[in-house]
C-alpha cells in the first residue's frame, strides 16, 4: 500500500502589516444589605476585542493550503452574576451564586472538521454560552 503524499501548510504575514489588538472592558458591581443578616449582589462584565488575530485560508478547497494572518476579527464578552449570603449564626451561613456569559466571534475555529475556517451557523457568528451550570455550548444563539 503505498503512503500518501505529505500536506503541506504555509503561514504568512500580510505585506502592509498588522494592527495592535485592542480591547475595551468594562465592570459594574452592586452589593446590597437586606436586613441585618442577608446581603445580595450583581456584577456585570463587558469585554470587546477589535483588530484581533486570525489565520485566513487563502486556498480553500485544496489540503493544507496557505493561511494569510489577518488582524480583522471581532469578539464579544458579557457576562452576569448575582449571589446573596444569609447568616444565621457566627458558624453558618448560605452563600449562593447564579452567572451566566455570553461570547461572540465573527472568527470562530472548528476542529472537529479538520478545517480553520470561519464556522457560521444559520449565517450568525458563532455563540458561547454558559448558564450557570458548568457546561456550556455553541450554537447559533443562547437560549
């Protein structure tokens, strides 16, 4: 049986050069006291990412191919989390929390296919979700 042909792969720098990622991230928090015993909460979290890195393949429909790094993606971060704290006594209390995010990206890679292209669904950016559980999923949208 005879051995198939390597695949080869370039990666290159575009000509004109790239520009610096830059990011915007912004906070908010609040923690009120309900009774004496009792205290709840919410933090709110924003991130954006601009001219941020992504390798584009040039030659798509043959293997390997040559993979251009381009300085043009968009990614997306929101997040939420509320908690409230009780105290019965000076050796216990009850603390519970709830978050949930959200990430977006006009680049997103798919592994499981073999490919680093853009991977759309339904013609939206991809989505990552999280709601609280531990587990989070990729979809098309956050439901």
């Amino acid at each position: 049986m005879p051995l198939p042909s390597p695949v080869v792969s370039r990666f290159a720098l575009p000509l004109g050069g790239l520009q610096q990622p830059r990011f915007t991230i912004s906070s908010a928090g609040w923690q009120q006291k309900i009774n004496r015993n009792t205290l709840i909460g919410i933090e709110l979290l924003a991130r954006n990412g601009y001219h941020q890195f992504a390798y584009v393949n040039q030659q798509p429909a043959q293997p390997g191919g040559i993979f251009l790094l381009r300085d043009h993606r968009k990614d997306r971060y929101r997040s939420a989390a509320l908690s409230a704290r009780h105290v019965f006594s000076e050796t216990t209390e009850v603390y519970a929390a709830y978050f949930r995010s959200l990430a977006r990206s006009d680049e997103v890679l798919n592994p499981a296919l073999g490919s680093i292209s853009p991977v759309h669904w339904l013609g939206m950016p991809a989505t990552a979700c999280s709601h609280g559980t531990g587990r989070s999923h990729t979809s098309g949208a956050c439901g």
